[in-house]
C-alpha cells in the first residue's frame, strides 16, 4: 500500500492485478478501509487491475475535519485515477461508497466504464439525518465502543454472527480502528447527502447491489434507483448491510456476470 497527495488529501491505496488490464476500483464503507475488499482483489485480480482506496479519515487515508460533501469524495477519486495516471475505470462502492458511486455518474460519467452502487440510498429524511446526529453525539461522548454493537447488527444478519464469529471480529477490529476525526467528518458529510432527484441523469452502465436484511439502506430504496436508471441491472443477496463480506462468492458472481455483459 502506498499514498498519493492530491491537492485535497492524502489518499491510501492499494494497485494490483493483472498489468494492462482495465481497472476495477472499490470504495469503502464508513468505518471500514480497503480490506473490506480483500475478497473481491483476489476474485478478480486475474482479469482487472484492481485499485482500493481508503475514503477521507479511514484506514491510512489523511483525516480532513473541516467540511465536505460527496462531491468531494467523488472528486478524490478522479484525483486519485489522475495522479495515478488512470483514463477510464469500473467503479464499486458500497454504502458510502455507494453513494461515491452515484456522485460520479452523475458528475464524472466520462471517466467510468461502470458502476455498482452496492448498499446505498441517494439522499436522506430528516428523520434519517437525526439519527446521524444521534450517532455523531454518542461517538463524541464515547468513542467508536459506543456504536459497535450497532454497526455489527446492522452489517449482518444474525446467522452470520453466528456462523463466522471470528471474521466478524476481524470486521469489528476494523471499525474500532478507524480515527475518529475521520469518521465523525463522514457522517458529517452523509448528512448532506441528496443525489435523490439526479439519480436517473446516470447514463453508464449501472449493477445496483442490495442486501434483502438490509435495514440501514433497504433493498427497496435500492429497487427505486435501479428504476430510474435506464438499462441498468439489479441484485439482491440474502444479507444485510456489507453484503460483499456476508456474501462474498453471490457477491463476485454477481459483479463478474455484470462487468462480462460489458466486453
């Protein structure tokens, strides 16, 4: 893993793969880094070049408090392919990066081969946004300890806790690591969230990626941006929220079967 600095921030990443193959990029979660992907880089490193990334304030990446918006976590992207001397790449995100996803289809659509939105919603209710206040006061007062139970419930099902204790204790190490300036300036920026009514100017080619358990962002919110979304391609696994960690081989079979219809 290496960085690169850009004029905003300082990013972490990871390239590997098959040399001169088109790129393949994953954008982490909140609170996770690019190992969350470590399935996926090796499922496809045979065919892509794979480039993860930690988004803002997580893993190796600078921490950045003062404010930003998708917009800019998009625009770290296209910073990070610039400096890295990328044209064209596929995109994967999950939740916020998801939701990067959707920034730069929007904003950044001659850049991308493809997009897989996986677990995200494209703007939030006041209802919603309140409860990421909840969350920012309770991290404040009592550190990432005070959320993890939460984030474990709702990142999967019960039968995977169950199952796999063990990786879901490598995954809870991994939220318990992230700086907690960086995810404070997060979910600071996934209040303001509000890609609703630009969603169907996406014009690539799109896979939407949900989670059936899914409560944080429900399948269905993921069902209506897969609608307005012309052309593009939708599926649902028997997880919850990181599906590509609860799901890993439905998950690689479904972004392969995608990104093969495109050649």
């Amino acid at each position: 893993m290496t960085t690169l600095k850009t004029p905003q921030v300082t990013l972490n990443h990871k390239l590997e793969g098959a040399a001169g193959a088109p790129v393949l990029i994953f954008s982490n979660s909140l609170g996770a880094n690019l190992e969350m992907w470590a399935e996926q880089a090796v499922h496809f490193s045979d065919r892509f070049r794979i480039l993860r990334y930690d988004q803002r304030g997580h893993g190796g990446t600078e921490v950045v408090t003062s404010a930003f918006t998708f917009d800019d976590l998009a625009d770290d992207v296209v910073a990070l392919m610039d400096g890295l001397s990328i044209d064209k790449a596929h995109f994967v995100g999950l939740s916020m990066g998801g939701m990067t996803a959707l920034s730069l289809g929007i904003r950044h659509p001659g850049r991308f081969h493809s997009l897989t939105p996986c677990n995200c919603v494209a703007g939030f209710s006041d209802e919603a946004r309140a409860v990421w206040n909840e969350r920012i006061t309770a991290v404040e007062d009592g550190g990432l300890e005070a959320v993890l139970d939460g984030t474990i419930a709702r990142w999967f099902t019960e039968p995977m806790i169950e199952r796999e204790p063990e990786r879901v204790a490598a995954v809870r190490a991994m939220v318990a690591a992230t700086p907690i300036p960086g995810y404070l300036a997060c979910c600071r920026a996934l209040k303001t969230l509000d890609y609703a009514k630009r969603v169907g100017e996406i014009t690539l080619p799109a896979l939407f990626i949900a989670g059936t358990h899914d409560v944080g962002t429900p399948a269905a919110a993921m069902r209506e941006m897969h609608a307005s979304v012309s052309g593009s391609r939708y599926v649902e696994l028997d997880a919850a929220h990181v599906s590509n960690l609860e799901r890993p081989a439905e998950f690689n079979q479904a972004l392969a079967g995608f990104l093969d219809s495109l050649t």
